[in-house]
C-alpha cells in the first residue's frame, strides 16, 4: 500500500475569532477525530516527508505559531496522541506585541487583537520536547517572490539560524508565507539547507517536491462538508491533475474548495 500522506495547514483556534484564518476548537477535534477513525497515523512534516511510509500519514502544521495553538490545539492533539509542526516567524518570537503583516493587522486595536499573540521560545521548546516539530516561517513573514535575491537569503537563514539557537537543534523545515514560491524560492530554500518545505500551491496536490510540498488549508467556512469533500481522495486527486476530459462539475467544485 503506497503512502497517502495527507498534510494539513491550520493557523489559529478560537470560538469566538471570525478571521478566516481561524477555526473552532470543536470544529477541529471533530475534523481529527474523523481522520483518525479512517486509520490516519501522526506524523511531523519533515518525517512524512522526508522519510516516507506505507499507509495513512496525517501531518498537522499550523503556520505563524499563534498561542492558540498551545493553549486549545494541543490538549486536543495529546488527545489523539499526535505531534504537529508549527511554522514560527522568527522575528516576532519573544517580540512585544502582537504579530503584524498584510492579511492580519486589520485585527490589531480590535476586540481580538488577543487572537494575534504568539508563542514565546519556551512554549515552542515545550512542544518540542513533547515531540512537536518546530520549524521556519522565515524572519518577517514577507510575500518570498517579490523580495530581492540578498532579502530572500536573509529571510531564510536569519529564520533557521534563530530556531537553531533558541531551541537547540537543527531546523529543517519551512513553510512559505502566504503559499508564496516559486522556482526562485525554491532554490534558495535549498541552498540555505531545509530538507523540506511547506507550500499551499492551488491545484498542485499531485506535486511531490520535497521543498514545495503541497498541502490542504483549512479554514473558518471549512464546515464538516466541505472539510469531508477537501480531504476525499478524488477531490485530492482531481485538483492534483489537469486531465483532459474532467467533467465541469467536478473540476469546478475541486478548484472552489481551495
């Protein structure tokens, strides 16, 4: 039986938190709980892979190290007994303040300006030390593609080195701010020494490129339905392929469940 390596991307928890980045704690114990129930096995990114299995390999990665994810996606992860990969911006770790970039500051000064806090260094190497993986969401989470070659290069060793020295060990994974990669990235990726990296590259699940490894994002309008259909293996397969022949309605409901 080949491996199904099924990857997800979440960002933060919150029951009150109508960001579309967000999503309920009990809306993301009962999307587990189901993949669990289909013989799902839990692994951290760089493992799955970059040491591939036979069989069912759900890795959970959460991108920007918000602290709610320590706070009310662990407990529920301990739960299941499975580790996760948080993908931390480096430059805001230990930072006064909350996280600020296009895309999340319009929450700043608002009533859940809370939800943008993040993890400290200590709460990352707690995870780690419960068998969580800690990787790279570069320094300053900018858009990868529209900075300059020496920026790039910056942003990439600058984040490593920080996990390296924070938590003492090596950082080999990346996820790239926004999905944003291309050929470019990639390469500098490489040759700044990730041994994987995390993408979310719309209709590319087919990809198998260790440093642009797709995954399925999963979000606030996620409902049981719609988590059900993104997951299915024919809807993973379609937006995976671009067959001649694909009836409209297949193709288009692939491509909407992005």
């Amino acid at each position: 039986m080949l491996a199904d390596v099924l990857v997800l991307c979440y960002h933060a928890l919150s029951p009150t938190w109508t960001a579309a980045l967000s999503t309920t704690p009990d809306r993301f114990e009962r999307q587990i709980s189901r993949l669990i129930r289909r013989g799902y096995r839990g692994m951290t990114f760089t493992e799955a892979v970059a040491s591939p299995r036979r069989g069912r390999v759900l890795v959970v990665t959460f991108d920007d190290a918000y602290r709610s994810v320590i706070e009310l996606g662990r407990p529920i992860l301990d739960h299941f007994g499975l580790p996760a990969t948080v993908f931390a911006p480096t430059d805001f770790i230990d930072a006064e303040g909350p996280v600020h970039w296009p895309g999340v500051d319009g929450w700043l000064g608002g009533l859940h300006e809370r939800e943008l806090s993040r993890m400290s260094w200590a709460e990352l190497q707690t995870l780690r030390n419960a068998g969580w993986e800690i990787g790279s969401h570069t320094g300053s989470h900018p858009h990868m593609t529209g900075i300059d070659d020496r920026a790039l290069e910056d942003e990439l060793r600058r984040s490593k080195a920080a996990c390296e020295r924070h938590l003492g060990g090596p950082c080999t994974s990346l996820a790239y701010p926004y999905g944003d990669v291309d050929a470019r990235v990639v390469a500098a990726t490489a040759r700044a020494g990730y041994r994987a990296a995390a993408a979310l590259p719309e209709g590319r699940l087919g990809s198998r490129n260790a440093l642009m490894w797709p995954r399925i994002g999963i979000y606030r309008l996620d409902g049981d339905l719609r988590f059900r259909l993104k997951i299915s293996p024919m809807i993973r397969r379609l937006r995976g392929s671009p067959a001649p022949g694909l009836p409209e309605s297949l193709g288009g409901l692939a491509e909407r469940l992005r």
